[in-house]
C-alpha cells in the first residue's frame, strides 16, 4: 500500500543497492531447510551403489516430468 501511495505521489520507485541481496536472503532458509532432509536421506539410504541408483531414478522422473517428456 506504501508503495502504491508513493507512486501517486510521483516519488521514484527505490532502487536496491544490492540487486543480489534477494537471492541470498532466499538462499540461505532454503539451504537451512534442505540440509536436514539430505542429512535424513543419507542415513536412510547410505552412500553406496544403491543410494546413488535410487537418487539418480528420482531425479529422472523429476526432469522427465518437468519437461513433458517421458
């Protein structure tokens, strides 16, 4: 509302002085999330052959669904 406001007025939109500073902010609670469920995975699945073909397959299907290609 506080910008909608500033633009009747006619003040300039603000410029942000660091134009990367969004992307870390995002970053750093995705990463704070993504880090246990890795940590859990890995001890459910260990770090051998097996893992890797199970991670490797869900990738797969992940990328095969996101491009409408199967």
């Amino acid at each position: 509302m506080a910008v909608r406001m500033a633009q009747m007025d006619g003040v300039p939109a603000a410029a942000p002085q660091d134009p990367q500073a969004l992307s870390r902010r995002i970053a750093e609670p995705v990463a704070d999330l993504v880090q246990p469920a890795k940590s859990e995975a890995l001890q459910k699945l260990g770090e051998g052959e097996l893992a890797y073909g199970i991670a490797n397959e869900w990738l797969r299907t992940k990328f095969s669904g996101a491009s409408g290609t199967a």
